[in-house]
C-alpha cells in the first residue's frame, strides 16, 4: 500500500527556500499553499462534475505547478524578487514536473503521480481538456485576482526599484484596458469561479481607490476644502 504522506509537507520542504542573510523566503510556498486550497474548493463547487476526479493529482499539481522558480533562484538565475513576476515559461515548468516527481514518488500511487506532472507541464495550454487541469488553471487565476494581486504588484515594483506611483499607473491602464474583466471571461472555466473573481476585483477597485488618495493626500485637501466635515 502506498505512504500517505501529506502531500503539503513535502511541498513546504521544497518550496521554501533561503534568501538574503540567511532568512527564508515564504513567498512561493504561500502562493501555492492558496492556489492548492482554491483548487481543492473549486473542486466542491456547483457545476464542477466530481465523477473520476483525481483528487490527488490534483493537490500536487497545485502544490508543485509554479516550483520551477526554487530550481531558478537556487541556480542563481533568477532573484528571489523576480519570483512569480510573470508567467511560468516552458523550462520552469518542466523543472516543476521534475521535482513534484522526485519529492512525491512512493508518495502517490504512479498513475497519480504521473497525472500530476502533466498538470505542471500542461498549465500554460490553452485548449485543456483535463478536469484537474481546468480546476487548477482557475485556483491560480483566482489568486492573482483581488488583493492578493496588490501584493504581487508591490512586490514586482519594489524589485524593480519603483514606488506607489507605478502600482496605481499599471492599476489604471489595466481598467482603462478592461484587462481583468477579459482575463476572467477568457481564462476562468466555472461559472461560480467568475462571479468570486468578479466580486474580488470589485473590491480591489476600492482598495486602490483608498490607496490612491493616501498616496495624494486627497483625504487631507479635501478636509481643508471642508473643515466642517472633519470626523
């Protein structure tokens, strides 16, 4: 009978690695420990068939399908800030595959096993066909949507050495461009999966809306303008 091991503690093993002065950067292992949770409440949602589903590929694709990146940054070739930057290319997730299929052997029975590293290889590919594939692809988009999305944007900037001002400029060329309405429409398969992703954009569109006028001082000129309306 095959060991089972929590898939997530092997997961955390792998993808939380060493940065600068020796502390450990949770960043990735977090990010994947949501999308892992997403999918496996996605998966229990109405209007996702549940027949045949392979539950356990399923949590391992979503624990391992973005850890190409440790690979990286282990290598020195890419900084530990440029994680999660951009989309996953085709070499990260092949390196992705492979340690899912190293760290889970004897762990997953082998066709789980395998089914769960074309899940990694296969994120990318539009035209998925797989139940899994398509719960996975909606538990990581969802997690670039909403506030969750700032952190990512602050993030990217910081390394970039920009400030506040580049994250709210992206913000409003992303909605003057209706950006995230067309991802969710194209990329999100599951109908109950839109409406979340809808209701968290809306309410990052007030979160940026707050962070805009703390970054202007809107909150203040408007009280001079207005004395009689201080709380």
């Amino acid at each position: 009978m095959v060991e089972q091991v929590p898939i997530c503690d092997c997961a955390k093993g792998d993808l939380i690695f060493t940065g600068e002065g020796g502390n450990q950067d949770v960043f990735l292992w977090e990010h994947c420990r949501r999308v892992a949770q997403n999918a496996r409440q996605i998966a229990k949602l109405p209007g996702v068939p549940r027949r045949k589903l392979d539950y356990d590929a399923l949590e391992a694709a979503a624990f391992y399908h973005e850890a190409g990146w440790v690979q990286q940054v282990c290598q020195g070739t890419v900084h530990r800030l440029e994680v999660l930057c951009g989309p996953t290319s085709e070499l990260q997730r092949e390196l992705g595959a492979v340690m899912l299929t190293k760290s889970l052997a004897g762990r997953l029975k082998p066709r789980s096993l395998e089914a769960a590293a074309m899940l990694v290889r296969q994120l990318n590919d539009r035209h998925k066909r797989a139940l899994e594939a398509r719960i996975l692809a909606d538990a990581d988009n969802l997690d670039e949507i909403g506030s969750l999305l700032l952190w990512n944007m602050i993030r990217r900037h910081s390394f970039e050495g920009k400030g506040i001002e580049a994250t709210l400029q992206t913000w409003k060329r992303q909605r003057e461009f209706h950006f995230w309405e067309a991802r969710i429409n194209k990329s999100v398969h599951f109908e109950a999966v839109k409406q979340i992703a809808f209701q968290r954009l809306e309410q990052l569109d007030q979160l940026m809306s707050v962070l805009a006028q703390h970054h202007t001082g809107d909150d203040l000129r408007k009280l001079l303008e207005n004395p009689e309306s201080t709380p």
